[in-house]
C-alpha cells in the first residue's frame, strides 16, 4: 500500500473515530443516571475516593463484590476530567465505544479490505444498542472493546505469521484488561471461540507453540492478578469468594434480579439491538450458507467470526439469568460480516436480490410502524405522565420509504446512507425528546436537590421505606453515608439520632398517612416532596422528620 492510500486511509478512520465520539457523546451527560446499575457503580466509585481506596469496591457501607475494578478507574478517571457528574461517569464508556469504531476500522483493513472495515466501524457506531450501552456508566463498554481486540488480534496473528507474536501478545494482554473488567468471562469466553475455531481446523495440538502461549499465559497473569490478589488479601478473600459464588456461578446457573427469558431470548433481542443494520443479516447467512462446504479451508476469517458468534450466543443462552447486554461482544463479528457482504454487493461482485432488499425495508417499516403505534398507544396507558411517543417510530418509516425508493432504482450506497441517517435521526429523538421526558419521572435528582437545599452544612440521615432505588443514595446522600432501609416505621427514632436530630425518608406516597400516625408525637414531620416515578410506577414522597433537639438548634 503507498503512502498516500494509507494516510487517506488512516484520516478516513479519524473521521469515523470523531463521528462515533461525538454521535455517543451527543447529550449523554445531560440526563440523571439511570437505575440500578449506573448509580450502583457512582455511589461505589463515591465511597472508594472518600476512603482514598481505589482497591476495595463497596455500595451502602457494605462490600460489593458485583464487578472489578476497571470500570471503577475509568469512571475515576472521567470524574478527575469532568467532575461527579453524569459527564464524568459516562465519558469513559463513550470514549470505549469510539475507540471500538476505531480499533474495527484498523485491525480488519488487511483480512477485509480498506471499505469492508471502514463500513463496520460505522455499522457499529450507528447500530440501536450501541446508542445505548456506550452511553452508559457499566462495565459493559470495557468488555466489548477489550474482548473484540483480544479475537480481532488473534484472528490476525493466525493469518498473518510474519506479525503472530505481537499479535497473539496482543489478545493475551487484552484478555486480562477484560477480565478486570468483568471477570472470568473476559478470558474463558475468547478462549474457548479460539479453541474451537482451531478444532475445526484441526489445528488444536499446535495452539501451545502456535498461539505463544508460553508468553501469553505469564502476560495474562501480570496483567490480572494483581488487582484480583490485592483486594483478595484486603478483604480476607471475601470479595473474591463473593464474586465468583454470586456473580459468576450463581447467576448462570438461577435467574438473577428477575432477569429471564427462553432459550430464544437473544434471537429476538439482537434482531433489535442491532437496527437498522439487521434488515441485511438474511441476506448475509444466505450467501454465507451457499459457501458452507468451502468455508472453513478457504475463508478462515470468516469462520472465525461464525464461531465467534455462535460461542457467544449459545454460551448465553444456556444461561439462566438473561440480559441484551450479555451477547454485545457477538455483534462486532456481525457488524463485520455484514459489511463485508455489503461491500461485495456494492463492487458489483456479488450484488444482492432487489426483492430481498425490498422485503427487509419494508421489515424496517413495519418495525418503525409498530414503534410509532406502541408509542402512542402503549406507553400513555403504561406510564401515563409520560404522554405519547410516537415520534420514536418515525426516523425508521422515513428511512425505510428513502431507502425503498432508491432500492427500486438498484442504488445499494443511498440505501446504505438513507439507513445511518435514519439511525443518527433515532439516536436525535431519545436523547432530545425521549431521555428528558423520562429524566423528569425519575425523583431521586429532585429530592437529592431538595435534600442539599434543606440541609446546608448541618449532618442528617436519609432513610426509605417500602421502597428504595440506589439513586437515591446517590443523589441524596453524602459521601459515604448510609441509606437506612426500614422494616418498619418505629426504627425512624434511630435514623433520627444517627443523623444528629434530622432523617429524610423516602416512601411511596400513599404510605405517607400510615407513617405519620405510627411516629411519635414528638417528631415533626413535613412533606417536601412528591411525584411519579418511572420505575415503579408510582408517587414517591419525600418526608423531612426532625427531633425537638434538632428544631430548637436550627432555631438559635
């Protein structure tokens, strides 16, 4: 390749790195966090900084032993930049999301070609779930970008000897960044589509000599264990006990929090987390199957992907306990084989079928319909104070009708254009119109607010009661403060003396009656607040109950 072809190439992928930065940074600091897992992870990162440990993670004055620690360094890390703040929590999971876009656009251009890569990057920055999950303050972000380098890197090493062992290096090191970011699904995942892959190539017996692995393994260790041996020995081994147990192995094997689903669960969840772009996965595994005899000896990259896929997807699925999130790092090989069929169909070698193209659009229509009509008609009887959300339809149904128009004429590139436009357009109305009407049902901001405003510098307590999100915490307490969960309404008298005269109780509203009558008489109590709440679908009030001692103090 000249110099030249490269640097065009490379500015290309720049310019697709600072699209995908500023499409997932577009108004992504301006909304409260969303529960459970964005305040989870803040209020732990709050608690972590006060007691100068960036070791030991722990929510409510209590280990947690949820998540490791890299997602807690790169919210520091943003919150350092930025502030305590929804921008300095989520920063860093937007910068993994583009850096992804960018990494998919460098590292396929060689297996691939310059526009097959260059189109990934761009299916992966516009795609439904991605507008989601870089957008948010989980760990999620890190696990994507860092097990999507760790296979891409292999895959690489594998075709191409003369670079095999920086390559391989590569995906070990990235193997460990994973695992501190989730855990042992960072490195036993990627490992077994790599294992696999090489079974069906009967190339297993060399992956010891092959894959360096004698380098690889001491790289992994280094680049993991510290941390897992650190607050092993802080915690008397608590925290990794709890981890494994709870969150690895308790939660494959029994559905966890409520979160189900058939063994088909992910078939119907990545038809829509990867909209628009799904409409050309029938045309994809159709021309995949035609090759199907000659596929693993003459195109082992994409067999790669394949196993990739279909590892991720399966492992998941024989899981009890089922989140969309759960299968994201099965996309990037998606985003990958589209393109590369796109690109096919685009060069004229392999065009696709006008009616094929045809009858996905016209999917894409009915999807952009049934949006538009839930959203008028669903979502004002669910959660009524939010009112009509038809408009969430729309940016599909105009992209389908372009794109119908200019598939009719054989004009693939319009269609491709029509679609990320109406993907951006998407992304435009949640965060424009749909995320602030939902920020506004989401009390914990406003009685945090509340809570600040009442208090001043005087010491409190903050409590709740037959109810409890940890935004609450989040948003209504201080440092390390604690948010005292009643079983009943007699324990108000010591979250009163533990805030040195002064509690502020959350509960739902139509509880308030039931609350007053239990306290004693000589406790004041004062409604400062009350309101709908999106999670529970109900008023959530906000009670300021103070002692004598208390009162005659803030009277002098």
């Amino acid at each position: 390749m000249s110099e030249r072809r490269q640097g065009t190439f490379l500015f290309q992928a720049l310019i697709l790195f600072l699209f995908a930065f500023w499409l997932l940074a577009f108004h992504t600091g301006n909304s409260s966090l969303w529960d459970i897992d964005e305040p989870n992870n803040a209020q732990a990162l709050k608690e972590m900084m006060v007691h100068h440990n960036l070791v030991v993670p722990t929510f409510n004055a209590a280990l947690r032993p949820d998540k490791p620690i890299l997602n807690y360094w790169l919210m520091w890390t943003g919150v350092h930049v930025l502030g305590m703040n929804s921008w300095g929590l989520r920063i860093g999971s937007v910068a993994m999301g583009a850096l992804l876009v960018f990494y998919l656009a460098l590292a396929l251009r060689r297996p691939y070609g310059e526009q097959t890569a260059l189109l990934a990057g761009l299916l992966a920055a516009t795609a439904l779930h991605s507008q989601i999950i870089f957008r948010a303050a989980v760990p999620d972000p890190l696990l994507i970008l860092f097990v999507t380098i760790a296979l891409v890197s292999y895959l690489r090493g594998y075709l191409y000897p003369e670079k095999a062992e920086r390559d391989y290096l590569i995906a070990y090191a990235a193997m460990g960044l994973a695992t501190l970011a989730k855990g042992p699904i960072g490195f036993l995942l990627p490992g077994l589509v790599i294992v696999v892959f090489l079974l069906l190539r009967r190339e297993l017996p060399g992956l010891w000599r092959r894959g360096r692995l004698a380098w690889g393994i001491p790289l992994f260790l280094v680049v993991t264990l510290p941390w897992y041996l650190a607050v092993g020995m802080e915690t008397h081994w608590a925290w990794d006990r709890l981890f494994i147990d709870q969150q690895n192995i308790d939660r494959y094997a029994a559905a966890m929090q409520g979160h189900w689903g058939p063994i088909y669960y992910y078939l119907f969840t990545m038809s829509l987390a990867l909209l628009p772009w799904t409409i050309f996965l029938p045309q994809t595994i159709a021309e995949i199957w035609q090759r199907r005899t000659t596929l693993l000896q003459q195109a082992p990259a994409d067999t790669f992907m394949l196993v990739w896929v279909v590892i991720w997807v399966a492992f998941f699925s024989l899981g009890a306990t089922k989140l969309p999130n759960y299968v994201w790092e099965a996309y990037p090989p998606l985003f990958v084989l589209i393109a590369a069929r796109l690109y096919r169909a685009l060069n004229g070698t392999e065009p696709l079928g006008r009616r094929g193209v045809v009858l996905s659009l016209v999917a894409l229509l009915l999807v952009g319909i049934i949006l538009a009509a839930l959203g008028a008609w669903l979502v004002p009887e669910k959660i009524p104070p939010l009112g009509g959300m038809a408009y969430l339809g729309l940016p599909y149904i105009a992209a389908a009708l372009l794109s119908l128009f200019f598939a009719r004429r054989g004009l693939l590139l319009p269609v491709i254009s029509s679609l990320g436009a109406g993907a951006v357009a998407l992304t435009a109305c949640l965060v424009l119109l749909a995320i602030p009407a939902l920020d506004v049902l989401k009390p914990s901001v406003t009685m945090g607010r509340m809570i600040r405003a009442s208090a001043g510098a005087r010491p409190y307590a903050i409590a709740t009661w037959q109810w409890f999100e940890p935004s609450f915490l989040y948003y209504g307490g201080r440092g390390t403060m604690r948010v005292h969960q009643l079983e009943n309404p007699q324990e108000i008298r010591r979250v009163v003396a533990d805030g040195h005269g002064t509690a502020y109780l959350a509960l739902p509203t139509r509880d308030v009656p039931a609350l007053r009558t239990g306290l004693p008489g000589t406790l004041q109590v004062q409604e400062l607040y009350s309101g709908y709440e999106l999670y529970s679908r109900q008023h959530i009030a906000l009670l300021r109950i103070e002692s004598p001692i208390s009162l005659e103090k803030n009277g002098s």
